[in-house]
C-alpha cells in the first residue's frame, strides 16, 4: 500500500498551524482567553511544563533549548506567573489535572530550590486528582546527583525519563552527547536502587556513520535495556531534519537507512518486546506489562473520544485547551514578557475538532467503532476500508486495531487519513523524510 516509509516532524499534531494564517495576534489572544472565562463541563487534562535549560546542544535535537543558566530564577517568576493566570480562569478550574510532564531542555539541571517551586505552584494551583501521576525528564549528567535524587523522591515523582538514545560508545560521540556511558549506567543504577521508576529513549534510524551495523546496534541497545530491566523504553525514528544533523548528512553525504532496514528493525524491535514482557501502549512507547505508567501521547495526537486538554507552560510549549491549539513564544520573547504569549495560535473548527478524535488513533494504536460513528464515519469508511485490505488494520467486535505490519507505517496511515488540505499544508510547510 505505502512504496514510502514516512517519518513526519515530530512536533506534528492534528491540525497544522500554518505560519501565517494562524501567526498569534493580541485579538485572537484575547477571544481565547475570554473564552476561558466560560465554565464547562469537568473533564480530564494534563499540564506539559517545558524547562528549556540544557547543558548540552546534541547533533539530533531540534527542541527549544537554551544554555545560559543565568535566567534560571527570572524563567521560574514567568513560568508560575503563567500557571497562576491559568488557574484563575473558570474553564481551567473546571480541569481535573492527572498528569503532569516536566520536560525540556534538562529539567534536572534545575537547582532543587527553583525545581520545587516550579512544581509545588502547579500542585497548588491546578485542580490536581487524588491519583496524579508527575513525570519528568532528564540527563545523566545531572539525574545521579543526590539533591537531585532527593527531590525525585520527595515530590513522589512517578517516572524519570532519561534521554539515553543509544549504548554504543561510538554513536553517543557521533550525537555529540555529553553525558558518558559510565553516568548513564550510574544514573539507571542510581534510579533502580532508590526504587524510581525509569524510563529511556533509544533512537533508531540514524546515518551510516561506518561504525558498524546500523540495525545490529539498535538490537544491542534495546537488548541491554531490557536487560538493566528498565520499566518503560521510548522507541524513536530520528527525524533528520532542522538540527545540527541535518547539515552533516549533506555535507557528509552520509546514507540513511532504507525502508527494507526500518521495517526489519521495528518488527524486530517488536519481537524482543514482546518476548521479555513489554506492550507497546502506542506508537513508540513500551511499558512492562501490567504497570500503571502513562503514556501521554492522546493529549497531543487525539485519536480517542474528549481528547484531554494540555495546558502548556513554559517557552516553545505546544498546548490544546477548549478547542484552540496554541504554542508559546520561543525562549528569547517568552522571557522579554511580550505582549502577544504565543507564537501561534489557532481556533478549530467543528469538523477539526471531529477530525481529531479520529485522525491521531494510529499513535494510539487502536480505534472504537462509536468513536468512528460519531466522528463523521462517512469521511473515513473509505480510507478504513483500504487500511483493512492492505493489512494495515484488523477488525474487532468493537473496533480497529493496528497490525504488527501497520506498525512499521504509523506516519503513513496518520497521514493518509489528514483531509487533502491539511496534507498540502503540511507537504508546502515541515520536512517529511520519504524512505525508499
């Protein structure tokens, strides 16, 4: 069905913001925030808060990072100013907070003090659920440290994701990664022993850099995750583009895997999940079986019935709450306090909104029958249909569920089922990389 592999950006979600149409103004803010004056009904939400500070500038990373840590203090006064503002609208205090996300950058490189504040301001003024789950990220070259270990364990987070990317010496220097291999193993020990949860992500799909087999590597490094026992593992493509990569594998004409070595290493990677007692619980995450670890993927991609608002905070933060998606100002305008909070901002449209209820469930990998039904069926049957034929689906009493083979091309079912107008903008607006 698909001659191409696709791997989309990243930072892709349901609709696309174009960036003229839906460049943020003061008006459209303002008919946002005025919207949120209205209480709604109680629902679900999480809130994502986005620490930019990093220590380190990997070749692969395309994130909103900045290395001066000197606005460390001024960041955290605008960060919980901003949950504050939140708070106080009647739409937000109707939210029920489950999860909240800590990510970046390397929020670990926060000093506890700053850390504690950051967090204690959302737990104070977010309606949080008796059950919420808090989970951060970081880097070995900060996670192993005892003050950090220490507030981990005082603020009871629930999972430390640790962007460990690959075991293989000569790949970590090709990425440019500062952390060594002796602190990663360090900080995965360190978390083990104090009883954290742990996750990591391991990156497949990277150039030939002629150190070795490209999918012989990535077999090792899950291999020697599920062997240090790592409760949840983020299994990732890298996206090629707009990092510092994407230069080198120009410049250095380096080759890029192709679409015969990623499905074999995906099915392969599936298979070794499997066998030692991992689920994939979406599209790139694996938890073990049985665990209560989140995945947050359907507060970004949809694809279930009331997508669950994300209240994003913080610099180049994505955020979805009551039907507009928005992303705040880069580092440099979110700390100057522009008057405009957002660098774009878009309200959806009702068939949107349907759309996306529907669209995002290959991330997911499941689709209900009534979710279909209510959602504008008549708009997917077809598409469904094809899915069906080309294996790429399988049909249950209640629903649709992702094949094994439809999981090497969950970029290409996302895609296929956007309407033509969304796939043009995205075509005319990101980088998709076509694999052959």
């Amino acid at each position: 069905m698909f001659n191409k592999k696709i791997l989309l950006p990243h930072q892709y979600y349901y609709p696309h913001m174009d960036l003229i149409e839906d460049k943020s103004s003061i008006r459209k803010e303002e008919d946002f925030f005025r919207s949120l004056d209205i209480s709604k009904k109680r629902k679900n939400a999480s809130v994502y808060i986005h620490i930019p500070f990093c220590d380190s500038k990997c070749e692969f990373c395309g994130f909103d990072k900045v290395k001066n840590t000197s606005e460390m203090e001024k960041y955290k006064d605008i960060v919980i100013e901003e949950i504050k503002f939140y708070a106080n609208k009647n739409y937000i205090q109707d939210l029920e907070i489950d999860v909240i996300h800590i990510g970046g950058g390397t929020p670990t490189i926060l000093p506890p003090k700053i850390f504690n504040e950051i967090l204690g301001a959302a737990k104070k003024y977010f309606n949080i659920t008796d059950n919420l789950v808090v989970n951060i990220e970081g880097s070995a070259t900060t996670i192993y440290k005892d003050e950090v270990i220490e507030y981990i364990k005082e603020n009871s987070i629930s999972k430390v994701s640790v962007g460990v990317q690959t075991f293989n010496f000569r790949l970590r220097e090709k990425y440019k990664s500062k952390a060594t291999l002796d602190e990663v193993y360090l900080t995965l020990n360190k978390l083990k022993n104090n009883k954290i949860k742990t996750g990591i992500d391991i990156m497949y799909g990277f150039p030939d850099f002629k150190i070795g087999d490209i999918s012989e590597i990535t077999f090792n490094d899950i291999n020697e995750a599920v062997k240090l026992d790592i409760d949840a593992i983020d299994f990732g493509q890298l996206y090629p583009y707009c990092n510092n990569l994407e230069k080198r594998i120009k410049d250095e004409n380096l080759k890029m895997p192709s679409k015969d070595q990623i499905v074999n290493i995906i099915k392969t990677v599936n298979g070794i999940m499997k066998d030692n007692g991992y689920e994939q619980k979406a599209s790139y995450g694996y938890t073990k079986k049985n665990s209560d670890i989140m995945v947050m993927e359907s507060s970004y991609y949809g694809g279930i019935k009331d997508v669950p608002d994300c209240i994003a905070i913080g610099s180049g933060a994505f955020g979805f709450i009551n039907g507009y998606k928005y992303r705040n100002n880069s580092y440099n305008a979110y700390i100057m306090n522009r008057k405009t909070k957002f660098s774009q901002l878009k309200k959806l449209s009702n068939i949107q909104l349907q759309n996306l209820n529907v669209v995002g469930f290959p991330k997911i990998l499941y689709l209900s029958k009534k979710q279909l039904r209510i959602n504008g069926s008549e708009r997917y049957d077809y598409k469904i249909k094809k899915l069906l034929e080309y294996g790429m689906l399988e049909e249950s009493l209640d629903g649709f569920n992702i094949t094994e083979e439809g999981k090497c091309f969950i970029d290409n079912i996302y895609y296929y089922l956007l309407e033509d107008e969304e796939r043009e903008k995205i075509n005319r607006q990101t980088k998709i990389l076509y694999i052959d």
